[in-house]
DNA sequence: CTGACTGCAAAGGGTTTGCAGTGCT
DNA sequence: AGCACTGCAAACCCTTTGCAGTCAG
C-alpha cells in the first residue's frame, strides 16, 4: 500500500532541500533509500527497506541502507517506531499521529485524532521532564489476526 | 530506587499463585529473577535484571535469565516496553500505567493519570481491530539530561 | 579534484538453542 | 524416579565498523 503521488513528491522535495541545506551529498542510494521509505505507509525495517531498493539498484548493500536510514533520523526527515521484536521500524510520517499495534503480529497503523493531539500533560511532568511530544498507543488484535483465530 | 514492601509481597504471592496454576515448576532462579523484576521501578534490560540476580545467586546464566523473563511474560506476570537500542526492558507492573520517555538517554518512568486511562477510543478503530489497552507515551527531556546540557 | 560516500567483509552485541547434567514435585 | 529445568557453549540475527575504491559537487 502506498501514499498519494502529492504528498509522495512533497516529501521529495523537502528530502532534497534539507540534504543540500545539510551539505549532505544528494547520491543515488540516498534518494532510492528515501523514496523507499517515504512511499511505504506500513513503517518496514531495515531488511525490507534494502529489499525494496534493491529491485531498482541492485548493487546496495544493506549497511549503506542503516547508515542513510540513522541520518535521515538525526536530521529529523523520518522516526522511528519502538522494536519490534529486535528490528527497528522506520516512520517516513513525521507529522504528528497515533499508532494502533497489533498485539499478535506487531503490524503498526497510522491514525489521527485531534483529541489526542491535544491532551493535557499531568502538573507532575513538570517534575520528571520537558515534553517534547505526546503519542498515544492502541493496543489490540488487527482484523487480519482476528480471521485468522475464527477459523480454528 | 525500589518499591514499597507491601507492594512487592503481592507480586511475590502473585507469581506463585500464577506459576502453580500454571503448572510449572518454581525454582530457586525463577523467584529471584521474578523478585529483580518485581523490586525494580526503572524497566530493567536482561543484563542489568542477569547481573542482579548474580549477586545472590553467583551461578545463575543469562539465558535462564532470558528463557525465565520470556515465561514470565507469556503468563503476563510482566511486560516489556518498546525496546531501547535493541535491548528489550522489562516491567513487573502491570496496572494500567504510562510512560515517560527520554529522548536523550531513554529512560523510561511510570506515571499514572485517571484522564489519560479513561480516553475515548475514536470510532474508527472499529474497522481496525480489537483495542485491548490505551497507552500514553510522553517523549521528552528527563531532567537528569537537561542538567547535563547545561554544563556545556 | 578531493573529501564524502559506498560496498565488502568481518566484527559486535543482544538473544536463542542443543545438549548433557541437575533437582523439583 | 521422572521429567521439567539449568548452565554451558556455540549459533543466530540485526546492526556496526574498518578499509580501499568511487563519485557528487
């Protein structure tokens, strides 16, 4: 499943005029790497990641695909969700959202709630922290998983 | 930093409740690596509950250690956090809670708030799956780490 | 041109597994 | 006494690193 062609090429974009606004160089891996990422909405590992480029250069290696993945997250152009079993998930959606999290397979979804967005932070943060972001998490069993219990 | 007494007497008797029912087997490294777990506030990570336990019991290994935590969590007796550069924390509460994150060092603490257990789920994820729980993760700066970046 | 970048191969670090011996119930 | 459980060591898997050659600016 992919993202609309709009704001596939927004993100594109902004990829490109921060690399250059960075002094990053613009190479081939780097592009194939991000619009890997950028076009996938279902937050893929490494693996998957180097997979998907590869069909299209054949020649990556996958610590080309960690080390352009780490910096593209130092410079703030995607996140990163919490391991999944070892394996670090990447997030080309920076802007703010929730996650629903399969509790069975793992598989993490999107969604937005402008409820959500504007929680209030308990008085006692103050305490613990500067917040920087709030996110909320759904835990529970997706559809597929809950098909795939029904036919036993 | 570790828990109340009372507190941690009930997890105690908890678990075995729950590993007789289960029918398996309590053992001398089970307890102790459950009591690490059940005395400790801060999400440990294997090596740190493994080193711990070490200390009261010098032979026991890592991987009882792991094969213990893995049991533990499978009996939901625990729960892991999203795990923190590949290493997976642990957590003995199990009561509806919240965390705080720290973006720098990653510390994780509890928190508890009545608002925040009692969200209301957007109707949507009807059509994505069965929410079991609701989690708020509130990812900033501890205060330990602020006070670190202002020696510079 | 030239320093940043890449691919390769090998190392690293957390976690898992097979096996033979041990110890709960 | 029997079978689940443990410790050991080696394997596994994801990720990182050193190095020599390559390429974007």
């Amino acid at each position: 499943m992919h993202i609309n062609q709009k704001e596939f090429e927004d993100r594109i974009d902004k990829f490109k005029e921060i690399l250059k606004r960075s002094g990053i160089k613009l190479t081939h891996q780097r592009l194939e790497i991000y619009e890997e990422v950028a076009r996938s909405v279902d937050h893929p590992d490494a693996e998957t990641i180097f997979k998907g480029v590869r069909k299209r250069m054949p020649t990556v290696s996958l610590d080309t695909v960690y080390r352009t993945l780490w910096m593209l997250l130092d410079l703030g152009i995607i996140t990163t969700l919490g391991t999944n079993h070892r394996k670090t998930r990447f997030d080309a959606n920076v802007k703010g959202h929730h996650h629903f999290v399969c509790s069975n397979c793992g598989k993490t979804l999107d969604f937005y709630s402008r409820e959500f967005d504007q929680l209030k932070i308990p008085n006692t943060m103050k305490m613990i922290g500067d917040v920087q972001k709030t996110q909320v998490i759904i835990e529970g069993i997706c559809k597929q998983c809950q098909k795939k219990k029904n036919n036993y």
